[in-house]
C-alpha cells in the first residue's frame, strides 16, 4: 500500500501537446523547427519553418485552446497531479528579452488555476525538450555561457509568478538523453546544440552538459530562495542495462554502461563530478571550461528529489560491436535482445520489475525520495464506431508496474512521491514525431499528417485508472 498521499497523475509535456506554438507572442521553439518522421522516417530539424512543410507539434492537440475541456476530464478520472512543462518560449519569446511575455504567463495562470480549482496539483518542468530557437540560433544553445543566466531568468520569472500555485518543480527532462550523442535530436532539444564537423561530440556533449547542470543548480538556489518549501527535483530517463551473463566481463560492461545513466543525477545530487566522468575526460584530454564558482554552485545547488522516467529496460554483452539500435527502437550502444522480456510495437522492452529494480538502486544510490513522472506504453490504438477504445495491453502494462512499484513502496522500503503515466491524454510521439504512437487513457481523433476532428474519447483504461486512483492502488 502506498502513503495516503501519495500524488497519482498523468504525465504531459508543454510542446507535444499544447499546440498554440505562436499564439499570444509566443516565439519559436527549437522543437517547432523538426517535421514529423511518421513511416519509420527520422524526424529531420530545419534550418527554417517552411509553410509547406508539416510540423507536429504546431498544433499538437491543441490544449491551448481547449484546457477546460480537458482538464475537466483528468478531474473525472480522479488525477491528484499533473505534470506537465513550461514552454520557456511562451514566457521569453526570443530567449534573451529584459521583460517576459505577460500573455504566456496569463496562460499558465489560467492552467494552474483550472487545475487547482479541481484539487489537481501541478507538477512543473522547466523545459521539456525545448527552448527559444533564439537562444540555439544567436548564442549555440547551452555551448554559450549566457544561455544559463537566460535560464536562471526564466526560472526566476517563474518561480515569482506562480508561487503559491505550484510546489513540485524539476528543471530539465531526460537530461541523461544527450548522453547519446548518435542521435542530433537529443543534443538539440535537451540543449540547442548541434555538432558541426570535425568536432568530437561526445567534448561537445560534456561542455553543454556542464553549463545545464550549472544552470539547473543556479534554478535550485534560486527558487529555494524565493519559497524554502519549493520541491524542486531533476528528471532523467532511466533505462537500466542487465548483463548478458554472469560472465564477470559482462557484469562490469554493464556497470560501466550504467554510468551514461548515473552521470547527470550523481551531478544534481551530489553537488560534485563523479569519478569515473573525471577519468573519462582526462583520458581523452577534454579540457572543460568549468570555474571555481560553477563548483561552488553545483555544491549548493543540489535537488530535493529524483523524476525518473522509466519505460524499458536492456542489454549489454561484454566485447560485442556497436550493434546499436537507436534509442527509438529501444536500444542503445552495444545492446542485445532479453529473450525473457516481450516488446511494444516500437521494439521496448516491457519490464516492470525492472521497474523495482531501478527503484530500489536510485533509491540506495541517492537517499533522496524518488517519483516516477513518466511510464507507459505507446501502441497503435483503434477507434470503434461506438466511439470506444479497447486498451487491454495498455492496461496490463501499467498494472504490472503499478504492483512493481507497491512492491519496491512496501517490501523494499523505497521512498516514493508519486507516479504520473506518461500522455495520459493523446499526444506527439516525442522521436518519432507521430500521432499513431499513443500513449493516453483518453484518445485524440488526429492522425499523423493533422487530419482529424481533434474529439476527445475515453478509452477502457479511463474508468480502470480511475478505479486505481480512488482505491489508492488497490484495485488494479
Ligand atoms: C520520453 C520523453 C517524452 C515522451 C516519452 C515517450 O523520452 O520525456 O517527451 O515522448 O519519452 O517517447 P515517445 O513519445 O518517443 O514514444
């Protein structure tokens, strides 16, 4: 049984599903620049937004225009939170202005207060994948040291703005995912960054990766100061790599893999660069512009929790070549197929108690309470004449790890905020850019080109979740 408490959501990020992208003075965001890759396509980003070409997440499932509608039916399932993000480019068009733009913050208000007025806790991200193209375009994005004071600004802003409003914050999503530098879209939506020819990428990576963990940790600082109750975590994405085999040689390539996922949140949690990051830089001589002062901050600027996202778990097998699949297809550099594990459609492996397992390690590695703020499982949904959705699998996905979770709450001792599954409402698959990749208990009539009638439907995992929800995780 988990603590009565215990914040039971939905999981939604400002640019997949919000639309509006230029409504109210908002500016162009790095993520508004990147087509759809619907039919196994990589999303491609653009130098430029072309009126010809068809951007997902312009109109998303156009939340701007419709969050009443909505959020009356998270309150209908019986949602304690919501997390959600902040389009930075909503509040700072171009990124470096002296003033923000007091529209995008009307808007937010607007959402918070619908929100609370149904008892629904919002739950913040800073920036989910995206910040004012502005920003990646005139100073290369989190490679230019002046992106983190435009950061601290933007969290300063709104921090001030919506204090009393929300108490849950964390500053960047999937920090970690940038760590794969093999795919460009990681580096430029965590980061506005691209790696320009001759340039190692991986030097590149911990450069920019440096002045967000500086910039994260300034946001801590900032906000503890303006409200010393503010909960404020980071947000990684946490796929934990098994080894293939007992073969001690396979136990240690896995550990060492482990480390692409430990890296950012040791930095959030303990204020200082883990050893094995500093061996790995000084043994490809990166030399790092990092200052006394940024370790000062880094020092002091520590979260209070640890947001993971969890949907899968891998494989890695000692001395295997690069087979990698991209993180697409669930894989990751040197990874193999679990023959115990099924696969989603997209190839991701379906683990829950790899879901325990990643909680009891995150929680003995950082002594700091956890929350699950994403977890679910993207299929092709279809729509019956009657207007219903039969989810099974989706149901059974989250219910296995509902109980992996309740397990790893109440035999193992793990401390745990929350759970919100992720698209709990129909949105743009973040890498793949589609709309068949669905994820929600509520279904969006739109399709992959932008046809559709954007109605919303209850699918069967609605009323299931909702059940789960008044029963506190019983009835599952
Ligand atoms: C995480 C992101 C989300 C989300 C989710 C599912 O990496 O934080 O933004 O999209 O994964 O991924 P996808 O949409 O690609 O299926």
């Amino acid at each position: 049984m988990v603590q009565n408490d215990f914040l039971w959501g939905g999981a939604l990020a400002a640019h997949q599903f919000e639309g509006g992208w230029n409504s109210d003075g908002k500016g162009p965001s790095v993520i508004d620049v990147i087509t759809a890759g619907a039919h196994g396509k990589p999303r491609v980003i653009m130098d430029e937004i072309k009126e010809e070409v068809f951007y997902p997440n312009h109109e998303a499932i156009d939340f701007y225009h419709r969050y009443k509608e909505d959020i009356a039916l998270f309150a209908e399932m019986g949602l304690k939170c919501l997390r959600t993000s902040i389009a930075w480019a909503r509040i700072f068009p171009m990124g470096d202005e002296e003033e923000p733009n007091e529209e995008g913050l009307a808007f937010y208000d607007r959402v918070f207060d619908e929100l609370l007025k149904h008892g629904i806790e919002p739950v913040i991200t800073l920036s989910h994948f995206e910040m004012p193209l502005h920003l990646a375009k005139k100073y290369g994005g989190f490679r230019n040291r002046k992106v983190i004071d435009y950061f601290e600004k933007f969290a300063e802003t709104v921090f001030e703005r919506y204090n009393g409003k929300v108490k849950y914050w964390m500053t960047f999503n999937e920090i970690n995912n940038q760590m794969d530098t093999k795919n460009p879209l990681f580096l430029w939506t965590n980061s506005g960054v691209t790696v320009a020819e001759g340039e190692n990428p991986r030097e590149v990576m911990y450069q920019v990766a440096h002045h967000e963990l500086v910039a994260s940790a300034k946001a801590v600082i900032a906000g503890k100061k303006i409200n010393p109750d503010f909960q404020i975590g980071c947000m990684i994405s946490h796929v934990p790599i098994y080894p293939y085999s007992c073969d001690p040689e396979d136990i240690m390539a896995a550990e060492e893999a482990m480390h692409e996922r430990f890296f950012f949140a040791d930095v959030h949690v303990r204020g200082n660069y883990p050893r094995y990051a500093l061996k790995e830089l000084e043994r490809n001589g990166f030399v790092l512009d990092i200052s006394e002062d940024d370790l000062d901050v880094l020092k002091k600027g520590t979260v209070d929790y640890v947001g993971f996202s969890y949907y899968m778990s891998t494989v890695v097998k000692a001395g295997t070549e690069n087979q990698a699949k991209d993180i697409v297809n669930g894989g990751l550099a040197n990874s193999v197929s679990n023959p115990y594990l099924e696969v989603s459609d997209w190839d991701w492996a379906i683990d829950p108690v790899g879901l325990r397992y990643s909680l009891n390690r995150l929680y003995d590695r950082y002594q700091l309470p956890l929350f699950i703020v994403e977890n679910g499982f993207g299929a092709i949904d279809r729509l019956e004449e009657d207007g219903s959705i039969h989810d099974e699998a989706r149901m059974a996905y989250l219910s296995a790890h509902i109980e992996a979770l309740k397990k790893a709450v109440d035999y193992d001792g793990v401390e745990l905020l929350g759970y919100t599954p992720w698209g709990i409402i129909d949105l743009v698959s973040f890498t793949t850019g589609e709309m068949k990749k669905r994820y929600g208990m509520i279904y969006v009539d739109r399709d992959n080109e932008g046809n559709g009638s954007m109605k919303r439907y209850k699918k069967d995992s609605f009323e299931w979740y909702k059940k789960v929800i008044q029963s506190n995780g019983d009835d599952i």
